[in-house]
C-alpha cells in the first residue's frame, strides 16, 4: 500500500492491468484536496506479496481491498481499467466500504476474448529496454510514455515489466469467461464512468454501464486512449473534480 498523503475521506486507486500503485502519482497530487489518498499495488503487480499464481479470481482482489478499507475506513474508489471493474464490485459487495466509485475505461462484459491477444502483443514488445527512455518512446513518449516507465523495473540486462506476464495472462483470461452485468446494478452508491473515445472496451458497454447503475454519471473523453487520466489529464481531472465535489459536498 502506498500513502500518498493528504488528510480526511480516504480515497483508495486501483491500476490496471499491468500497472502499479506509484502510477497514480500525478492523480493523487490534485486528490489530496479530497481526501487521504492512498494506492494498492494489487495481486501479481508492484510490490504485492501474491505472485507465480495459477487462479486467481475478480473476488480476490476485492477481497484485499475490502481488508485493506477495513483498517482505512469506507472510502471513494478510483479504478482504471483493471482497477475500475474491482472497484466497482467492491462496492456492490462491500458498500459498507466505499462511498464513491470511479471507473475508467473497463467494461462489464468481455467474453470471448482471449489472452491470445495480450501475448502477441507483450511479446511484440522490445525487451529488454535499453533505457527508461526506450520505454518512453516505445509508447509514444508524453505522459503514457511517462506511465509505461512505472512500470518496469531495472535488471543487469535493462528493463523488464515489472509484473510478471504469466501473472497477467491468469488475471486477464477470467475477463473472458464472465460477465459482470450483476454486480453493476448492486452498485448503490454514486459512480463515475469514464471512457476513452479511442476505448480498448466493447463498443457501447461504458456507457450502458452508467445506464444500468443506479446512481451514475457518464463521460466520454474525446482523443483519449485507454489511459485516459495521462492520455487526457486535464479532462479527467475536471470530470473527476466535478463529480467529487457533487457527491463529497466541497
């Protein structure tokens, strides 16, 4: 867990796949003015103790976190992609825990999709990187080149993922044999869908996501990508401040 400082409402993010706590950074700065921000380096990511598992499941993240907010006290939860779909079934199952939700850029329903996807496209990638800013580059350079280099870790060789991507591969291959729909309409606390114009979700999900909860807000963020919170930081930050300061009173 990492405690990015401030002080009252606990705020708690949660990464996406491939992700780690520290990639919040630049969120958690602006965040402090809510609350007491803190961020989870969850199962098979960052620094987390739960690595080299064969099954794994949605309801184990949720269940670490639920512990973790136990201790902190009920808090808004912030979730990109990976993070966004934990979050919002944390609230769904725990809502004595969370009193706000965020989702950015996940989607409830992606059966069908394999990990194949995700293995060509990770072993596309040039690794070892040369340098943090080889990594920089590979994606684009800007602030997602900036959130790629969270990401990796140094070896003697260069830099690796810091995750490990049998790890990601169990993660994401739950993804595609079940739908989320349920734990959507449980969700009786506000929540904030976010989606990328350029989504890497099914087409019209994020927002029939808002739809079906019953207490949501929907925003579309034109010429995002996937990471909309670097890809298009100050719209998300306006949408998030908005909603924040509607449903927390400030």
């Amino acid at each position: 867990m990492v405690d990015f400082g401030g002080s009252g409402q606990p705020i708690l993010l949660l990464h996406g796949l491939m992700g780690r706590a520290r990639t919040w950074w630049p969120v958690a700065r602006w965040l402090q003015r809510y609350g007491r921000v803190y961020g989870l380096d969850q199962r098979g990511h960052g620094h987390s103790p739960h690595r080299g598992f064969t099954t794994v499941s949605t309801e184990d993240f949720v269940a670490d976190a639920a512990e973790l907010l136990t201790e902190l006290g009920p808090a808004v939860v912030i979730g990109h992609s990976m993070g966004g779909l934990h979050a919002w079934v944390l609230a769904a199952h725990h809502p004595e825990l969370v009193s706000a939700v965020v989702v950015e850029d996940m989607a409830p329903d992606q059966r069908g999709k394999t990990v194949d996807v995700w293995r060509d496209y990770f072993d596309s990638w040039p690794v070892p990187f040369q340098a943090l800013d080889h990594v920089r580059s590979f994606f684009g350079g800007g602030p997602v080149g900036d959130y790629f280099t969270e990401c990796v870790t140094e070896r003697a060789d260069g830099y690796h993922l810091l995750a490990d991507l049998e790890d990601l591969y169990v993660i994401a291959a739950e993804w595609g044999r079940r739908s989320y729909w349920s734990s959507v309409a449980g969700v009786r606390c506000p929540l904030l869908a976010i989606e990328a114009e350029h989504t890497a979700m099914p087409p019209g999900q994020i927002r029939e996501l808002a739809d079906r909860a019953p207490d949501a807000r929907y925003v579309l963020v034109e010429g995002a990508g996937h990471v909309v919170h670097r890809d298009r930081p100050d719209v998300y930050r306006g949408a998030v401040e908005a909603f924040l300061s509607e449903v927390l009173g400030r």
